[in-house]
C-alpha cells in the first residue's frame, strides 16, 4: 500500500469508519437532529451544524490545493453561515459534507507518493504535512460535535 492510499484510508475512518480512537465523524453525527445541529448550547461556540460546514469547507480547500490551487479561506467561507435550519437543510449538508470528503479521499487516493513532498501552493509547507493536519482537523472537530451533542 501507498503512503497516499494509507493517509486517504486514515481520513475514510476520521470521517466514517473504523477509526483506531472511537467513533469517526459520522457515527457521532448519528441521530443529531436539525434542531440539534443548529443549537449553540455552549456560549461562544459555533453550532454543530457549523462546524460540519467548517469541515466540508476545509475538505474542498486541501482538495484544492492538491490539485494547485493556491487558496486562502475568507472568513465568511471558513464558518459558512446557516441559513436555514430545516430538516431538509440538515440533510443537504450532511450530503455536501461527505461529497466533499469524499472528493477529497479520491483525490488523496490517486495522488502519487511522490508528490508528497511538493510544498502546498502559497503556503510553507508539504503535502504530506497537510494531509495529515486534515485527518487531525477532522477529528479535533469530531470531538467538539461530540461535546455539543452532548449539551444538546
């Protein structure tokens, strides 16, 4: 196995497998309700349903960048705002979210290994060294999702 195909099969279980700290991603966003999602039960806090925003957003970006676009994140396409909270809504983007990380998986797939190494465009650092902030990122989220479930 490629180092490629083992960081694509690390970001697969952050998100929705069998994930060697717990449960993945998805399995924590199990059951969580539109309402839920929505809520801000802790002051400050960005709602679940924008942290999963958050992480598509990131996801499109390292794919992005893979592919050599040099990309900055505004502000407003880094939290994207929630519009509307229906039920239909939650469901859109639970659907963007895993398009995106699945683009994203495919992308890491099919890279070759020896790109690993190639600083990410406009930005002082590697791929490699990217791909793994990204599973990290997903699952520092993770765990925030699984806070906020649990104050909902």
């Amino acid at each position: 196995m490629s180092e490629t195909a083992r960081i694509a099969d690390q970001l697969r279980r952050a998100f929705a497998g069998k994930a060697w700290h717990g449960d993945s991603l998805f399995q924590i966003l199990d059951g969580v309700t539109a309402a839920q999602a929505a809520a801000h039960p802790i002051k400050n806090a960005h709602s679940i349903w924008e942290l999963v925003l958050h992480i598509a957003a990131w996801d499109g970006a390292v794919r992005r960048r893979l592919a050599g676009e040099a990309l900055a994140l505004s502000k407003r396409r880094n939290f994207p705002p929630v519009k509307d909270t229906s039920k239909t809504a939650w469901r859109q983007t639970i659907e963007h979210a895993r398009r995106a990380h699945d683009e994203l998986v495919a992308a890491v797939a099919s890279l070759p290994a020896s790109r690993l190494a190639d600083r990410v465009p406009g930005k002082g650092h590697d791929i490699y060294y990217m791909l793994h902030g990204v599973v990290q990122h997903e699952l520092y989220h993770a765990g925030q999702i699984a806070l906020m479930k649990k104050a909902c």
